[in-house]
C-alpha cells in the first residue's frame, strides 16, 4: 500500500506565527527520506496554509509523487499547468470550512469537472477526484476522464467506534472499489485516517494509495516526522 503525507499542517503551524517555521519543503524532505510515496498538498484559493512558494520549491525537490490537491478553478488550474504536479487531486472547498469536508458531486457538476479534467491532462498532469463512495459519482468520475478517484474515508472514521455502522462503512468502501476497479480507475482512500483506524482500511483488495495528513503531522510534533511516517508506514503494510 502506498502512502501520501499530506503536509499542509506543518503550514498550518508555520501560519499560526505567519514566519518562516516550520517549512513544509524541509517536511517533505524528511518523509521523502522515511519512505512516504508521495507528498500531497492543498494549494487552497486562500492559501491558509501552503503557498505558491511552497508548492515550486516542492516541485523541484519532491522526487515521489508530488499530488496536488485543488480546486476546479480558472486560477488554480492555471498553476498547477505551470507547475506540473505528478497528479492533481480535484476538490470540493469552501472558504469557511476546517477542512474538506465531503467529496464533490461529479454527478451535478459533470461538464465543469469534465473541462478542468480535460485542461489538466493537456499538460500532462493525471487527474484524480476525490469523492464519496457512491457509484453514481464512481461511474461520472470515470465518463469525465478522470484516471483514478479518491474515496472519502471520513464517515468510516467517524463511525469507527460503532461496530454495525463501520462495518456499513468499509462495506460500501470494498464495493466501491471495485465498481471503480472494474470502469479501470486506480483507487485512492483517504480523510480522518488515524494509526488507530487506518488497519482495516489498508487491507481493502484493490485499494493502492492513501493519503493521511492530520494524525501523521500530530504525531510528528511529539515524536518526530521521520519515526510518525515510518510507523504509519509499518501499519499500512504489515
Ligand atoms: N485526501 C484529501 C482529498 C483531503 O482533502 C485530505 C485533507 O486535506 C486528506 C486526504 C487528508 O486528510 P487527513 O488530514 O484527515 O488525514
């Protein structure tokens, strides 16, 4: 199983004192170093915590896969055209909200995401959608064009103290990856992923990638980044 450190919350801190510390390229460095298969930012139009500073830096020093995260927006896609990430991951994103909250709706939004889809692999950059694990945006996802999705993992986080709802949960998820199998998308997973949770999620057939940011940067700060990435590394692949 491949792992992606999203590092948006080293930003996050470095923003908390809007200084120089902690860089999130030196960050990326270290989980390059300890394993990770990718780094994953989000370039937010409000840019709370990466900047576009960040992301050229990590571009010439990332050499596992860079994938940005984004919204489907005029601004955004222009720079990631420039910047060319190894994968741009589209988005739903709303100004007040802590984090991303749910998948997008590829289903209503199919022509708008077919044509952003359509900018972003002109310049080579393949494209995933982040999603819910639902067929109906699975099978949208595959007519957009897109070459692999991303389920969101959140309702099974937070259901995972309930026995009967994560089992619904990780239900869905297993038949959701291989709807998405079987239309021939690469599938990804990833959002609230824990080192307490992540174990059953890891062992779902099929799934290739996840990608977990906020409780690998959270056990960063108290045990260090390089020990927080190979640990969830051990988890993800035992
Ligand atoms: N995948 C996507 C598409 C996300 O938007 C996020 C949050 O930035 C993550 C994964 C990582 O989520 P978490 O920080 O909860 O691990």
């Amino acid at each position: 199983m491949r792992l992606g450190v999203n590092i948006d919350h080293i930003a996050t801190v470095r923003e908390a004192r809007r200084t120089f510390e902690p860089d999130p390229v030196a960050g990326a460095v270290i989980c390059q170093l300890a394993g990770a298969d990718g780094i994953v930012v989000h370039l937010r139009e409000d840019r709370r915590h990466i900047k576009d500073r960040d992301l050229k830096i990590l571009r010439g020093v990332v050499k596992i896969k860079l994938n940005l995260e984004m919204a489907a927006t005029a601004e955004i896609i222009k720079i990631a055209r420039e910047v060319k990430p190894d994968q741009a991951t589209i988005v739903p994103e709303r100004r007040e909200e802590i984090t991303t909250e749910g998948g997008l709706d590829v289903v209503s939004g199919e022509e708008a995401l077919k044509a952003a889809t359509e900018e972003l692999k002109e310049s080579g950059i393949p494209v995933s959608l982040f999603i819910n694990t639902n067929p109906r945006q699975i099978e949208a996802a595959a007519r957009v064009g897109a070459s692999a999705v991303e389920l969101h993992t959140g309702e099974y986080a937070k259901h995972f103290n309930n026995v009967i709802q994560r089992e619904k949960e990780l239900e869905k998820l297993r038949k959701g990856v291989a709807v998405a199998k079987e239309l021939g998308l690469d599938v990804y997973a990833g959002h609230g992923l824990t080192y307490y949770n992540v174990g059953q999620i890891a062992s779902i057939p099929g799934l290739e990638e996840l990608n977990i940011g906020h409780t690998i940067i959270s056990r960063a700060v108290l045990v260090g980044l390089d020990r927080a990435v190979r640990e969830m590394l051990d988890l993800i692949n035992w």
